[in-house]
C-alpha cells in the first residue's frame, strides 16, 4: 500500500470518518469534535480510525491524541503532518 502524502492527509481523514460514521463526505466538517460532544465517535471508533490512518500514512501515531475531546479532522491531519516530519 502506498502512503497517503501531503495534501492528501487531511482528505484522506475525511473519507474514513464518513466511512466509520453515518456522517456523509459533504457534510464532514474538519473543525467538529469526533468524539461524543461532535460527530459521535466512541472510544472503539477513535481507535479504529487511528489504525486506519497509520495504515495509510505509514508512520506511527501518539494514542494519547486520542484522548483530546476537541480532536478533530483538521488537528489529526496537523498532528499527522508533524508526526512524519
């Protein structure tokens, strides 16, 4: 599989969160908490979605973001981004 690189990181989250929730595409906003108090996403889920985009972006990534209620599309692109730096 090949490494989703750049610009792709963020649209690349995007399509997972609309594939693990009942949130279409369109309407995935990158500033709405995933969690309970935003799009829903339970611990179960968070977890799901990190492994999918370690896969994706071929490099490791911190748990602990995780547990940041106001995680969003837009901050785990920006933690991805400096993840791979």
């Amino acid at each position: 599989m090949t490494a989703v690189v750049g610009d792709e990181v963020r649209d690349t989250i995007r399509r997972l969160v609309a594939l693990r929730s009942a949130v279409a595409l369109t309407e995935a906003d990158d500033r709405v908490p995933l969690g309970a108090r935003g799009l829903g996403f339970d611990s179960v889920r968070l977890v799901e979605l990190l492994l999918d985009v370690e896969r994706l972006v071929g490099a490791p990534l911190d748990p602990e973001w995780l547990a940041d209620p106001a995680l969003t599309i837009e901050s785990l692109a920006a933690a991805v981004a400096r993840a791979r730096r």
